[in-house]
C-alpha cells in the first residue's frame, strides 16, 4: 500500500478530495469577497491610501475604522462609512 503523499504509480489517477456533505473540492482558487457583495469596494490599495485606520475583513465584511471607532458587521454599513467620509 502506498502512503498518501507518494505520487501515484504511472497510469493510476489520484483520488478526489471530498468535503463533508460528499461534493467534490475545487481546486480552483476562490475568491474572498462574495461576488455581489465587492463589487461596489474600491480596491485595497484605495482603502489604505485614504483610510490608513480602516480595517476590512474581506470574508465577512466586518470592519473598523481606528481613527473615529466605529464599526459595522455589514458590506451596507461599510459603504455608507465610505460614502460619509468621502463627502467630508
């Protein structure tokens, strides 16, 4: 029996990796930020550049800016953070 990190034996295929609920893992990168949710976030370059104290996390949209101590749990929330910052 071969271990499980020797390469397999010419012609034989590896076996798939397979997550909880019995689907098949992608091996494709994902992305971090859900597909409708960043769209509308400058990039993380802006974000630093204009708002050094500003902490993103980009999994779950939980941020907070150090400068003024607010905070949200949303994507809306931290739009409309950045939508009142950049008009004053």
């Amino acid at each position: 029996m071969r271990r499980s990190n020797e390469s397999p034996p010419p012609g034989e295929r590896r076996a798939r990796k397979i997550d909880r609920s019995g689907k098949a893992i992608a091996s494709e990168k994902t992305k971090s930020a859900p597909e409708n949710q960043g769209k509308s976030l400058p990039p993380k370059a802006t974000l630093a550049r204009r708002w050094p104290r500003l902490r993103v996390n980009r999994f779950n949209f939980k941020w907070v800016d150090d400068a003024t101590g607010e905070r949200g749990d949303d994507v809306e929330s931290l739009r409309a953070f950045l939508e009142r910052k950049a008009t004053s």
